[in-house]
C-alpha cells in the first residue's frame, strides 16, 4: 500500500476512531491504530510481538484491531456491498454468524447491463463466453472454540471476475458443511435459482445454434447446475493465492472466535478490492509477475505460489461427488462442443491432448 493510499484511509477512518484526550493521558493517535491493524493483517504477528512494536499492551492493540476492522468494514461498504446476515439450514447455528457481500470494486454488478461487462471481459481474457465469474471456497483455520474439541474452520466463499476483482463473498458457515450446503443457502445461490440476480439473457455460444444462460465456473466440488457449470479456474485460485500473500494473518490458525474471525476475513476482502482498484497500490499489491500466466498453452505460476507452500489456513475444502442436473449436462456439452470448434478452439489446445 501506498503512503496515498495510507493518508487515504485514515482520513476516511480517522474521526471514528479517535479517542479524546484527557488531562490525565493521551489517547493513541488515529494514525498508530490504523498502523497496527494493516501490520496485524500483513504480517500475522501475535499481539505480544506488536506490542513490542508498537509499545501497546496485547490487550489493548486486540481492541483496537477489532475496532478499525469494524470501521474499515463500514467505511469500505463500497468495495463489496453487504447484503445481509442471514443464512438459513444448517449451515450456521447461534454462535456463528453469516456475512455475504456482494459488488464488484467501483460498480456493484445489480443489473444485465453490468454482469455483461464482466461476461466480456471474460470472454477477452479467457476465451470464455457468457461467463460471469470464477466461484470458490477455503477454509479459513481458526482457534477452536471452547468444548468443539479438534480443528475448527469457517468457510470463505468468493466469485470473482476477470481482473480478479471480488464481486461477492459468503463469511463465516462453519467448515464442516459441505461446498453445496454452503452454496446452497447462500443468497447468490437462491438469486440464480429464482432468477433475480438480473442476468443477461440466454445468448447463443458463437456460431451455435442454442441460447446458452450465463455461467459460473467451478471446480467440481460444487454441485453442477444450469448456472454453475464445473470447471476450476485459475483466476479465483489467484484470488486466494494473493490474499494469503499479503494478509498473512491468512495463512496460519487465527486466534479469535468465530465472529472476530469472520470480522478480520471481511476486512482483508474489503482491502483486497480496494488495493486492486487502486491506482496509486494496485501494481505494489499485486505487481508485474504476481498472477499465473499462459503463453502458448504453457502456464507459468505466479510469484504468490512461492508464498503459499506451507500455509496452515485457507485450506482447500475437501471434494465430494455431487449429483449433476440434466439441463446442467446438456449446458456442460454445448460449452465442449464450441470449444472444439474452430470459432472457439485456441490454436495450441491439441498440443496439450489427453
């Protein structure tokens, strides 16, 4: 991040989280409240190790982390919109709650008009038609709760589009909920179903003859529907791979309860969308080099993948067979069928047969 960037955020944040000072001690200056948090975030560090950083007591520096990440969490509403807290089945109980966003940097995508731009950025990047984005999950890894007994996990739930930009999240359903519980009662899922997600209509593939709906990819631990069709891509992989990078906080066991936990994930997402779309960050977060590349067919590994190889949080969900629709099959086959075509084939595809 920038010093702009910086000054930038502690402007917007600054009057919410200054304290006043009385004449029996100063309060801690906005400026090191906001300095903690990024470096708790950044670098994982316990709150003993900040203290002797920051010359603060553990107790007092958690109070503020939890304190600027609400803030931040308010104030960066505009980055991935909050739709709501609820969730529904069995995919939370009383002591964890559910926070799903929804947006997709400047321009939250809410009508046909705004999903079709992603699904043409889509298609220019990845040869990919009627695509609105790239959907996956992991699980973030945290201090388990008292009496849960074994390793405890809440789930993050990410679609993202071409330029990597997070345009919905689902926080916090407890990890041992499979991928379709977790989809299933999420808003996402239940707009695709009753058709109010406003997307565009279904559009014949190039040089075929029947209209296709807009799609998700995924890989195949989601169950295969009309709108979701099960194919990984590598563009949510980054995604998380570049959080985990740079929020370190990440990549190891967080030590807060399931709600303070949901909290710091919702703030590192609201920063991941806010460097990307940044002028003055973007190319430091994420620089020249950063994501996979493919060049003929031949894919080159980012430079987050060296970060990542030992990483104890933001694991993997493990994959389970998933009963697939019909309409979702023949979906499926018309996508294989163009991409054999002429219209739809990369030139190089046949070199890398199986």
């Amino acid at each position: 991040m920038t010093s702009a960037d910086f000054e930038y955020l502690l402007n917007l944040i600054g009057p919410s989280i200054s304290k006043q000072e009385t004449h029996l001690r100063k309060s801690i200056p906005a400026r090191e409240r906001l300095a903690v948090t990024l470096r708790f975030l950044a670098s994982g560090d316990g709150y003993q190790s900040l203290s002797y950083l920051f010359k603060m007591s553990p107790q007092v520096i958690l109070l503020i982390i939890i304190e600027v990440c609400e803030t931040l969490k308010t104030k960066l509403s505009d980055q991935v919109k909050l739709l709501n807290g609820a969730c529904g089945g069995d995919t939370c109980d009383e002591r964890l709650g559910v926070e799903e966003l929804d947006g997709d940097g400047c321009d939250t995508p809410r009508t046909s008009g705004e999903w079709q731009k992603i699904a043409d950025v889509y298609e220019k990047k990845w040869n990919f038609p009627n695509c609105i984005g790239a959907l996956n999950r992991k699980h973030v890894v945290i201090l388990s709760p008292i009496n849960s007994g074994g390793t405890f996990s809440i789930v993050l739930m990410v679609l993202c589009d071409a330029d990597y930009n997070i345009t919905y999240a689902n926080i916090g359903s407890q990890g041992r909920i499979s991928d379709g519980g977790v989809f299933r009662n999420c808003t996402l899922s239940k707009k695709l179903k009753n058709g109010t997600l406003n997307l565009p209509i279904p559009k014949c593939l190039p040089q075929k003859l029947k209209p296709i709906p807009y799609v998700i990819v995924a890989d195949n631990a989601f169950p295969l529907q009309e709108n979701l069709l099960s194919r990984a891509r590598r563009t949510v992989e980054n995604v998380f791979g570049i959080m985990s990078a740079v929020f370190r906080i990440l990549r190891k066991p967080i030590l807060l309860n399931p709600n303070k936990t949901r909290l710091v994930t919702e703030c590192c997402v609201l920063l991941h969308n806010f460097l990307r779309r940044s002028k003055e960050s973007k190319n430091m977060y994420t620089p020249p080099g950063t994501f996979d590349m493919e060049q003929n067919g031949q894919i080159f590994n980012g430079s987050w993948r060296n970060e990542c190889e030992k990483q104890t949080s933001l694991l993997s969900m493990e994959k389970r067979g998933i009963k697939t629709s019909i309409t979702a099959k023949d979906i499926g086959q018309e996508f294989a069928e163009y991409f054999i075509m002429t219209t739809g084939k990369l030139e190089w595809q046949d070199n890398y047969q199986f």
